[in-house]
C-alpha cells in the first residue's frame, strides 16, 4: 500500500522483533544441531525442526513453506551462476 506508512519507532520494533526471532530460530536449531552430534553445519531441516517448535499454529506452516521456498529459490539461481 503505497499510501501507507510506518514510523520510525513502529520501524524499530519491529526491527527488535525480527532480530529476537532469529536468535530463537537460531538457537533453537543449533540445539537441534548439539543434540544430534554428528555435524557441524545447520542444514535445512535444522531449520525446519526450530520454526515447528518456535512458532505457532498457522505461522509454523507459513514459516516451513516459506523457508523450503526460499531454499529452492537459492539452490536455483546458484546452479544457474556456475553455467
């Protein structure tokens, strides 16, 4: 909506909440990585496993659908780089 704005305070905090949940995700896959032990680098369903647990009902759903789409998206355009 180009008509619409935002504030400079209502910018921050949602900038704070964005930032406070990454370091949820984050931490909570990292856990996920800790407890299985045998890698050392998060992967996608590492990931996946901390939006399920972090995020309710219908924005756990969002959140996966959102993500693997993202990482299709990446995986796509990287193999289009390296022709």
């Amino acid at each position: 909506h180009p008509d619409i704005g935002i504030t400079k305070k209502s910018m921050g905090i949602m900038n704070d909440f964005v930032i406070d949940m990454m370091d949820k995700l984050a931490t909570e896959a990292k856990h996920d990585l800790d407890i299985t032990g045998r890698e050392t680098t998060l992967r996608e369903w590492h990931l996946n496993t901390a939006t399920k647990l972090v995020l309710p009902g219908e924005l756990k759903k969002h959140g996966v659908s959102e993500g693997t789409k993202a990482i299709r998206n990446f995986n796509a355009n990287r193999k289009d780089t390296k022709k």
